[in-house]
C-alpha cells in the first residue's frame, strides 16, 4: 500500500512539474528580427512625436541607427517656453507644429530622457485584454488599480524582485486636468512597461475584496517598476491608438504580440469606471491609497490600458522563480510609432542623473 502510495505521489509531482514548465513556456517562437520592423515615427499629419534630451524639446521626424532627427523646438521657441512639453503644444498648436521648420539636429537615443514630468500616481486597467484574463484564469470583466510608481527613462534599468514580470502597455496621458467622468479632453500616448512583483502581488492579494484592490498597488508600485517613453505622441486624430501593435521581448525572444484593436476598455471607459470605482477601499499593504487623486486625474498622470497574453505570471507557476526574469535579462518593448524601451534587470537599482523633462525638475 505505502509503495502504491508513492507511486501515485511520484506521479503527482510529476504531472504537476510538467504542467508547470507547460503554462510557463513562451507563446511565440520568433526572435528579435524576425518579423517586420515596426513603424517608428508617425507622419506629422496623423501625430506630432515629441521627445526631450538635454539640447530641449524636440518635435522628431526620423530615427534609425541609435539616433533620432528632430527640430529642435527649444532653441527656435527658448527653454522658458518649452519647459512644459503639453503646455508648449496646447499655446503653439497642433497645426503650427505640424508644419513647422526650424533649427534641425541628429541626437543619440541614449541621450533622451522623459519626454514630460509625470506625477507617481497613475490610474491602471488589469485584464483588459481577453487573453490575458484566461492566462491568468479571472473571468471577471476588466478591473482598475493605482499604480504607484515614478517613471523611468526608456532605458532605466529595473532592479530585481523575486517573480519579476512584464507587462508591455499603452499609457496614455490627458491633455488637460479630467475632473469627472464626463470631462475627457483627449489623450497623448506613449510606451510603457508596467513592471511587477508578483510575488508581493500574490501575498497581499485579498480574494474577499474586490480585484484591484489589494496586492497591485503593492506588486505594481516600487522603484523602478514604469520606464516609458521615448516618444511622446499627439495624435491628430483618437482612433490612432486603436490600431497600434506592441512587441515585448526577453533577451532577445519574443514573448507578447498584440494589437490595441483587442483592447476592451477604451481609454475614456477606464476614466469613466475610475470615476465610478474611486470610492473603493483600495490598499498598499496596511495603508489605505487612493484610484484618483481628489482633484481628478492630473495631466502628467499616465492611464495604463492593460497588457495581453504571454506574461510570465501564470497561477501554477508562482512558486517556480526560473519562469520569470533574472538579473541580467533585457527586455525590450515596441509598439508601432511610439519608440522602444531596453531595460536591463539589474540586482539593485541604482541612482543615477538622468536628463530633466523640464528645466526645473530632475527625474528619478
């Protein structure tokens, strides 16, 4: 009987093992390179690209071999006038920019920082892409979570946690102050990777209280946990965002694919739910935090959209560290127009000048 026991038990184990390193494997099979390169810069007819380096504000209009050409818009309208990135667009105009000649410059992509100051409170959708809700088995609809995080650079290294995962979004930015869920004054864009712990995420999660509310503020919100960029962008018009695909790959092998046409939540559904959500008792460990700020949501605070499949988390594997990444992975994430990011996970992070998104404000 023990030896049947046994048997049954070695069995087990071993189902359970294969059945980890299963959900664990990657959901594509193509490297970096394999597929077609992706647009990187939009005509100035369907969005004007900004990007910030320590010449100033710069209005992109090309970019290839690490480096980036660009009107340089600092030194045709000064630094005073530039200093706020949004501001500068809302006084000039979209359709003077979009015709604009000025003083033209090549600058290095590894020169380029923040393209604007952002605040460390962003509002974040969780499942809100199909496939990413059956990966990690939820069949709730899309629910909403602080994201409590300053931005990194485009090429800020991320520090290492334990069960340290990815997710490639589209953050989006309000053009204006939205102080209520029929306030939407349209949106910026731009790259990001919503980095988490979870591990932390895991064992703060309360299954009682509603999704969102407890373990992703915590998960989701340390240091080093949001590098966007590089690229600001302003379309002209707002379905441009719905048709935009995202790559994410570690150490060179591609593990997220997808298109922001599969998005459920519109931008406007998520600030609208937030409005209606922010009431709720969301929690950073024992702190109680808050969805929106008071005030409503800030320009200079990011939407997060959401990620789809082909994350590392999957519920099986949260005891398993090898299925997720390791100090001196690299990962890298595109989308079509808006740039890339290269993040290397490093053990500890480190603090390190970067350049200032504005003249007076220097980021972490």
């Amino acid at each position: 009987m023990l030896r049947r026991l046994a048997i049954v038990l070695v069995l087990l184990l071993a189902a359970f093992w294969a059945a980890t390193l299963y959900v664990s494997r990657p959901l594509f099979s193509e490297r970096l390179g394999d597929l077609p390169p992706l647009p990187v810069v939009a005509d100035r007819s369907e969005a004007l690209t900004l990007a910030r380096s320590a010449q100033g504000l710069l209005l992109v209009t090309g970019a290839e071999a690490g480096q980036v050409r660009a009107i340089n818009l600092t030194a045709s309208f000064g630094r005073e006038a530039t200093s706020d990135t949004l501001e500068f667009v809302r006084e000039t105009g979209y359709e003077t920019l979009q015709t604009l000649e000025g003083p033209k410059v090549t600058v290095a992509m590894d020169e380029l920082g923040l393209p604007l100051a952002l605040r460390d409170v962003h509002l974040a959708a969780g499942t809100n892409y199909a496939e990413h809700a059956d990966e990690v088995l939820l069949d709730d609809p899309p629910f909403l979570f602080p994201k409590l995080a300053a931005a990194t650079p485009w090429n800020a290294p991320v520090a290492w946690t334990k069960r340290l995962d990815y997710e490639a979004e589209l953050a989006a930015i309000p053009l204006a102050t939205v102080t209520g869920p029929d306030d939407l004054p349209g949106y910026a864009v731009l790259l990001a990777n919503d980095v988490t712990d979870r591990l932390t995420l895991v064992r703060e999660l309360d299954l009682d209280e509603p999704m969102g509310t407890t373990g992703f503020a915590a998960g989701k919100g340390q240091a080093g946990f949001l590098p966007v960029g590089p690229w600001l962008v302003i379309p002209r018009k707002p379905e441009f965002y719905r048709d935009l695909e995202f790559r994410l790959y570690v150490d060179g092998r591609l593990r997220q694919r997808f298109n922001t046409r599969d998005m459920i939540l519109s931008i406007d559904d998520i600030l609208r739910q937030g409005f209606r959500d922010r009431s709720m008792g969301y929690r950073k460990g024992p702190t109680r935090v808050s969805l929106i700020p008071d005030e409503g949501v800030p320009t200079g605070s990011l939407i997060l959209t959401g990620t789809a499949g082909g994350v590392a988390f999957k519920p099986l594997n949260i005891w398993w560290q090898p299925a997720y990444l390791q100090t001196g992975n690299v990962v890298r994430t595109e989308a079509s127009y808006l740039g890339a990011l290269q993040n290397i996970v490093v053990l500890e992070y480190p603090q390190r000048p970067t350049v200032a998104a504005t003249d007076g404000a220097s980021l972490p």
